[in-house]
C-alpha cells in the first residue's frame, strides 16, 4: 500500500507539471510533445498474481481475414512514412531495432474520438481503426458481453468507488476500445535490454493479439504472498501469429523479448486497452484514492477472469459486425489508411 500511495503521488505529480507545461505552449504537436506517459514503471504490484487468460486463439480463416487489411499489408516504407504511425525509442543504445506504432480506436463508429494517447498521456484526436480490425474487435467485444457484464455487477455491488468507475467504463463499452497496433524488427531484444514496466490504468483489462511474427511475454510475479518486491519468479508466454490473451498488465511487471528478424518476419502485435480520456483518468486517480478499494476491485478482476469464458470472434460474427459497420455511412470516415504524411 505505500508503495502504491508513492506511485499515485508521482503519477499526480507528473500529470500536474505536464498540465502546466502544455498551458504554456500554444496548440498542435509542441503541445502533443509537452504529455507526460502514461506509464510510471514501478512494480508496485509485484505481489499481485498475473492472472489471465493465456490459451486463447484467433481461428485460422479469421486471422487471414485481419493480416489482409490494408494497414497490416503496408510495405517498409509505407509504415515509415504512414501519418497513422510514430516511430517509439524504447532502447536508444539498439540501433538496429526498429518499431512503430500507431493508434486507433476500436469503437463501431467511423469516426475519429478525442481520447488518451497511450505513450503521451494527453488527449488527442484518435483515428477509428480500419473497418476489417474494427469489426473484429467491436465482435470480440459482443463476444464476451455476459461475463464482461458480470464482472460489472459485482465491481458495482462489491467495490467502492473505484469499482463504480471500472464498471462505468463496462457498461459504456470502452473495454479494448484503445488500440494500440506494435511493429518491430531488427536486432533483438533479449535479457537486460528488455523493457521492464507496469501498465498504466487503461490496462487494468487488456486484450493482447497477435498478427504476425513471433515474441515472448515475460512476467515477474512474487514467489508468495509474503514474498519481498525483489524475490519474484520471472514467467514467459511465447506468442505466434493467431496467439491471445486477457490480462491485467496495469497490475504485474512485464516485458516483452522480441528475437532478430527482418522486415518480411516482422512482428505485429495489438495492445487492446480501455478507451480513456483524461477526463476518465482524472476520474480514477480520485476514484482509488483509497488504496484499499483498489485491492478489492483487482482482485474481483482477477477472479472473474479465471472463471470468465472468454472467446474470439468467428468469421460469421466479424462479417454481422462489418456489414452493420458499412450501412452506417460516415463523410468522416478514412478510406485510405496508406496515406503518407
């Protein structure tokens, strides 16, 4: 708990002086460039379990379906060039590793929401994803209503505030709504170049997919439940194209170990995180302001989610969602997502 309390301190702290940064500069990408991220780092949850769902698969034909979406079919310099895509530096001292990212929306609607930038911490116009994507993921969604619904129920009559807030976004549909799409080749990541941190709270229910290429997920997760913050078992989960899983990575350290490739094995992955404005997390820093209720409400995420049945989408699904999708017309809508900015 006081490790905790440190952590929302800085977190605050860091939100305030990004706040008081982004005042003094005038609007467009200086302001973008004056956010705080997300993420703090520190294993503050180095107690809590790393429960999920680790065994879920995207059916073959429906994987197929995704990797020929535009976006995923874009060639080297395509991707370097796409206005959809930023280059991020998680390892300055690699030079040959490459990785991009871009960031979407995951909602039914076409287009483009004010919400988080993941990496930033600020609010930013967030495009809406490509139809194929979205509809996969507005299925998955559907897919996993009941137990999803359940989990809400019980945070609302079980939790205090903070649950309230989890349960909100539930209902509002906001779950795997922030999308994340990760590209990275080149030279390994392995051992201590590994990037070691903890979520920030759009995580605290997470989809992980994977579209193409190969990594491994590695967790450090306490040997007990009395165990000190530097005695841990470090765990690993490999994921291949088709591979899923549902967790709570804003609750346990992770990182990710990716092995050299070159462009045409490159790795694609999808971080499916809550869809959050600042509003949203302004929200939950006064929501679990009692660090009590936050213990509460993760461990009745993590109990739902081993007694959750949670399923991927089939194609039939996706293509009910896409049709309904494409009947909506939208003047707003990006009809190119291989634009170069």
């Amino acid at each position: 708990i006081e490790l905790y309390n440190r952590g929302i301190n800085g977190m605050r702290a860091e939100r305030e002086e990004a706040k008081k940064e982004t005042n003094k500069l005038a609007a467009g990408d200086d302001a973008v460039k004056a956010g705080r991220s997300l993420y703090f780092g520190r294993s503050i949850w180095g107690k809590r379990s790393f429960t999920a769902k680790v065994d879920l698969k995207i059916e073959d034909n429906v994987l197929e379906f995704l990797q020929n979406d535009e976006l995923f079919r874009l060639d080297e310099r395509g991707l370097r060039l796409s206005k959809f895509f930023e280059k991020c530096v998680d390892n300055p001292k690699l030079k040959d590793h490459y990785y991009y990212e871009g960031y979407f929306h995951g909602l039914e609607e076409g287009n483009a929401i004010v919400s988080l930038h993941p990496r930033k911490g600020i609010n930013f116009s967030k495009p809406a994803a490509p139809e194929r994507l979205r509809a996969f993921i507005v299925a998955m969604r559907e897919k996993n209503k009941g137990w999803a619904e359940k989990l809400s129920t019980r945070l609302q009559k079980e939790c205090k505030k903070g649950g309230s807030w989890l349960a909100g976004l539930i209902t509002r549909g906001k779950v795997a709504g922030d999308l994340a799409v990760q590209v990275h080749w080149g030279e390994t990541i392995t051992g201590p170049d590994i990037n070691w941190h903890i979520d920030g709270s759009n995580s605290m229910i997470h989809f992980g997919l994977s579209i193409r290429g190969k990594r491994t997920l590695r967790t450090k997760t306490a040997r007990s439940q009395t165990s000190k913050l530097d005695d841990e078992i470090e765990k690993e989960l490999q994921q291949s194209a088709g591979n899923a899983y549902l967790a709570s990575p804003a609750m346990v350290r992770h990182g990710v170990e990716y092995f050299q490739c070159d462009w045409k094995d490159r790795v694609i992955a999808i971080q499916c995180r809550m869809l959050l404005t600042d509003e949203d997390r302004n929200e939950y820093f006064n929501s679990f302001a009692d660090s009590n209720d936050l213990l509460e409400t993760t461990e009745i995420v993590a109990k739902c989610f081993m007694d959750a049945d949670v399923q991927m989408p089939t194609l039939d699904d996706v293509n009910v969602v896409l049709k309904r999708m494409q009947v909506c017309t939208n003047e707003n809508k990006i009809k190119n997502y291989c634009i170069i900015s």
